[in-house]
C-alpha cells in the first residue's frame, strides 16, 4: 500500500511539473517582460542611443526587447542595425532572423525589407514568390517603398507577369505618398512610355521633383537629359552640376560619368586629380567601367574620347 501511494505521488508530482511548465511556457512572453522591468523606459533609452548614433549601446538594449514576442519595432529596428551594419559589421543572417519576427507580427517596415532582400538575393537566394509575398503584405498597409518594390516586379516580370500597367499604378500610389523613388520611377516610365504615354514634359516633371528631394537615381537622370538633350537644350555644364550632387550622395554611375567629364574637360575643366578621386571613389563602390578607366589611366593608356565611353543608361529602382 505505502508503495501504491509513492507512485501515485511521484505520478502526481511529475503532472504538476509538467503543467507548470506548459504553464511557464504559455507564459513566458509575461514572465521575461516582469523580468525586464520598467519596460517603457528602456525602450526610451535604447531610443535616445540609437538617435545619438550610439548603435552599440542601443544594440545591447534592443537585443534586450526583441526577445519580447510582440516587440515588432524593436525587432524591426535590432534587425535594421544588422541590415545596415551601424555597429560595424554587416549581419544579413541575425536581420533577415529579426525582420521574419517582426513581419510575422505584422510590421511594414519589416515585411518591405523582407521583400526586398528576397527580390535581390541579400543575405539569401533570391525567392520572387516570397518577396512578392511580403512586399505584398507591406503594401497592403499603405507602404510606399514596398508598393515600389512591387511596382518593380511587375515592371520586370519577377515572380508575376509583366505589366508596366500594373508597376505604373503602384508608382502612382506611391509618388501620392512623397515617395522619391517612385517619382523617380515615373519619370522612367513617362521615358519609355511603359504603362502610359511616352511624354518628355511628364519625365522631366517627375524627374525634377524626385531631384529636388536629392534622390540620387533621378539626379543623375535628370543629368542625362541634359547632357543628352532630351526635353531640354544640350547643356553639358549643367548635367556636371547635377551629376555632382548625384556623386556627393554616393552614386557609382555619377561619380564615373563626372570623372569622365573632369578626365575629357567636358561640361568643366580638365582636372586630372578630380578625374582620378572620382574615379577611384566610384571603383571603390564595385563599378567595373570605373575601374578599368582608373586602370588605363594609373598606366598612363592613352584613351579616345567618345561617347560611347560614357555610361548614360537611365536608372529606376
């Protein structure tokens, strides 16, 4: 009998260990956020470091709230700080981990990152079907640059069936939210007359307001259309002027063409030294014509000056 009764407590002692942990478990989310403490103000200093560029110290505080399940801004911003490297060192593996958390409990901003880096392959294969996915989700909350990550695969064909028709309208949207990319994009498609009407007056207009807000894509557009007299007379010293300010923003394409322009004394005056900085900068950023010209002048290779020289292909996100 008293063995009897030792099982049966040994029996009821591992059910009641077993349900406080299925309780411990459901309530983990509760228990970590006791833990923590005054939760609202750590957020605020982890907000007051990232703000002051402290990203290593707001990293430490951040990593701290992610952990809550429902802490999708915080996952979103500890994810972008991956994303972006502020700490450093790049970290595609712990951001997409951070971003696929925060997506799932519904953040935009996450979910237009998700898609993006499913769309170009960063930090992972590309995946058309999932960036279509997220970019979709985040669109559906009314965010402009996702509803421009869709337009793109659209405009493409990435994952969907073309249709400049389709890209066209999501640019729209996304131009009536102030989206400098999609004013850009536009101005692109006004160019060429996909999804619409071709009209130079119509590509420079939204051209002009995308340049206006220093978007260096449409910068450096805007330069090509006066260096190559497309709706404006030819004016070489102008499109320097904008491919200048498009190469202050860190454009590649910008930098090249400008050192080109220094190298060739076309639009300014020839300086070498200018030429070569630019080109370097421009090489140091992965761009392959920037590098091979930087190559033949360090060898001091004699080289034609020709247009086709000049990289003037139009960009759009």
């Amino acid at each position: 009998m008293k063995g009897k009764i030792k099982h049966i407590t040994i029996a009821l002692g591992i059910c009641l260990l077993l349900a406080m942990i299925v309780l411990g478990l459901k309530n983990r989310n509760t228990i970590y956020t006791w833990f923590l403490g005054d939760v609202q103000t750590l957020y605020m200093q982890a907000d007051s470091l990232y703000r002051q560029k402290r990203y290593e110290d707001a990293e430490t505080l951040y990593s701290k709230l992610a952990k809550i399940d429902t802490a999708k801004h915080c996952q979103f911003i500890l994810g972008d700080i991956y994303y972006q490297g502020k700490t450093g060192v790049r970290n595609y593996k712990k951001a997409m981990k951070l971003f696929l958390e925060s997506a799932d409990n519904g953040n935009a901003d996450s979910q237009n990152n998700l898609g993006y880096m499913y769309a170009y392959g960063i930090g992972t294969d590309i995946d058309y079907s999932k960036a279509r996915k997220y970019l979709s989700l985040a669109a559906l909350q009314g965010h402009s640059q996702a509803q421009v990550g869709l337009g793109s695969l659209y405009r493409h064909g990435w994952g969907v069936t073309k249709s400049y028709s389709e890209a066209f309208k999501l640019y729209k949207k996304a131009a009536a939210h102030d989206n400098t990319d999609a004013m850009n994009n536009l101005g692109y498609m006004y160019t060429f007359g996909y999804g619409t009407s071709t009209s130079a007056g119509d590509a420079i207009y939204w051209f002009e307001k995308s340049a206006s807000r220093d978007n260096v894509s449409a910068l450096f557009n805007l330069a090509v259309f006066h260096i190559e007299g497309h709706g404006y007379p030819k004016d070489l010293s102008k499109g320097a002027e904008l491919l200048s300010r498009a190469a202050e923003l860190n454009s590649p394409a910008a930098q090249f063409n400008l050192g080109l322009m220094y190298y060739f004394g076309k639009g300014v005056e020839k300086d070498y030294a200018k030429a070569k900085h630019l080109f370097q900068q421009a090489s140091a950023q992965g761009h392959n014509h920037a590098l091979e010209f930087l190559m033949k002048v360090e060898n001091k290779e004699k080289v034609s000056e020709t247009d086709s020289i000049f990289d003037w292909k139009l960009k759009a996100i």
